[in-house]
C-alpha cells in the first residue's frame, strides 16, 4: 500500500536533471576541492592544498565566463554539526 502510495506521489513528476559546461577561463592550476561560498563565488584548492583560487561569476551570474582570482589571505573555519559552532 505504502508503496502505492509513493507512485502516486511521484506519478506526474517530471525528473530535473542538471547540465555540466566548459568554462571559458581555466582555473590557474589543477584543483580539486570546490566549494561554493553564500556571496556565490566558488573557492577550490590546488590539488596538493597549498593554494586557493575563488571564481567569480559574470555580471549575469554565469560561472561558465567567469573570473578566477587568487585570494590575498584565506582564513578557513570549518563548522560542522558535531562541533556545534
């Protein structure tokens, strides 16, 4: 019944998919960790974690033609739930 139920639910839903496209600007070395900051640019590290580089999306918004940046200083505070901060 329950799994009816969850058919029914789901029955005229249309599946959103998202899309993935080059960038028009690489990023100034290989990185690995990204991470999307709440202003909405994207800070990702070198792949052996010594540097930082910020991609700042075009005056519409578009990552695809934005602008890489190395930061002058980073300070990073990770906060998770089990830290409570």
């Amino acid at each position: 019944m329950a799994l009816i139920a969850l058919v029914a639910l789901f029955a005229g839903r249309d599946a959103v998919a998202g899309s993935w496209a080059p960038l028009t600007r690489t990023a100034p070395s290989t990185v690995g960790l990204m991470v999307l900051m709440s202003d909405g640019t994207v800070m990702a590290q070198n792949d052996n974690g010594t540097a930082w580089y910020r991609l700042t999306p075009d005056s519409t918004g578009s990552y695809v033609n934005g602008t890489w940046s190395t930061p002058q200083a980073m300070h990073v505070h990770v906060c998770t739930a089990a830290l409570r901060c």
